[in-house]
C-alpha cells in the first residue's frame, strides 16, 4: 500500500511548470513552488457580503421567471411573483452561507474565558433554515407551473383521425 503524502496547505494549489525553470524565484511562496517544478494557484476568495446583493438576487429572479410566462390570471402571476422573489433571496442567500462555510468550515473555536470549546458554525444553521424554506417555496412553485401547450396536430394527422 501506498502511503499518502500530506502537503503543506500553502502548496496545496499547485499546477504543472509550463516553462523553464530560472534562477531566482526561491526569493518569494511563488518561487519556491516553482523551483519545485509548478506554481501555486491564486486563492479565489469572494466576499460573503459581494454574493448577496440586489443585482444576484434579480438575477435568480429572472431565471426562474422565464418558467412562469404562460401564466395569464393577473392575480395568480402576482402570487407567482411574490414566491419567486422569495425563492430567489433564499437561494442567493444559500449561495452566501455555503461560501462562508467554505472559508471558515463546519466548526468554529469559542473562548469563554479560560475555556475553549467547538461550536457549529453559525452559517451552517443559516444554510439550513434556508434550505428548508426554498425547498417548500420551489414545491408550491412546481405546483403552479403553467400546463405546458398542446400541441398543434398537423393537418395530415387531422385528416386520418377524421375517417
């Protein structure tokens, strides 16, 4: 069996070299992981508060809006509407407490005095409660998608169903 290496988390990015190797890169992370023969890959880090903004939300809006055109009740398209908008915070919302969970894990470390202890992350219960919610919006959604067209028969199929 073979045993597994453990790598340095500041390395743990790292991409094949694409050119030669020079002289003098051992000065910075960067040229140390090259003389190692790659490079280290740029960490992407969205702000949580970037992610959950007025342009994303109507964004998801929009999407799920397109499902919802055939509908012609005036009153039931209003009630659709108020439900998609719902929908569409919640899912940017989810969006913003999984990438939280992301960069600072399941868990955080509490000091309360001279005790320490580990708690779940708050974003985790957020994620959550969120969750639950757009799952149960996207049901009542579901529910009142339009019927989807007949469709138009040809003339062909028209004259042997006449017979």
């Amino acid at each position: 069996m073979q045993k597994i290496r453990s790598i340095s988390p500041r390395y743990a990015l790292f991409r094949a070299p694409t050119k030669n190797r020079g002289s003098g890169f051992k000065k910075t992370l960067q040229g140390r992981a090259r003389m190692k023969g790659g490079y280290i890959l740029p960490e992407i880090k969205k702000d949580t508060a970037a992610i959950l903004t007025d342009k994303n939300i109507g964004k998801e809006f929009r999407k799920i809006k397109k499902m919802f055109a055939g509908i012609e009740d005036e009153s039931k398209k209003e009630l659709v509407f108020k439900i998609i908008e719902e929908v569409a915070f919640q899912k940017v919302a989810m969006k913003a407490a999984r990438q939280e969970m992301i960069e600072n894990g399941l868990q955080t470390e509490t000091k309360n005095a001279s005790q320490k202890f580990i708690k779940e992350n708050p974003a985790v219960a957020t994620y959550d409660r969120y969750a639950r919610s757009y799952t149960s919006n996207m049901k009542q959604l579901i529910e009142l998608l339009p019927p989807k067209e007949k469709k138009t028969v040809s003339r062909l199929a028209e004259l042997r169903d006449d017979d």
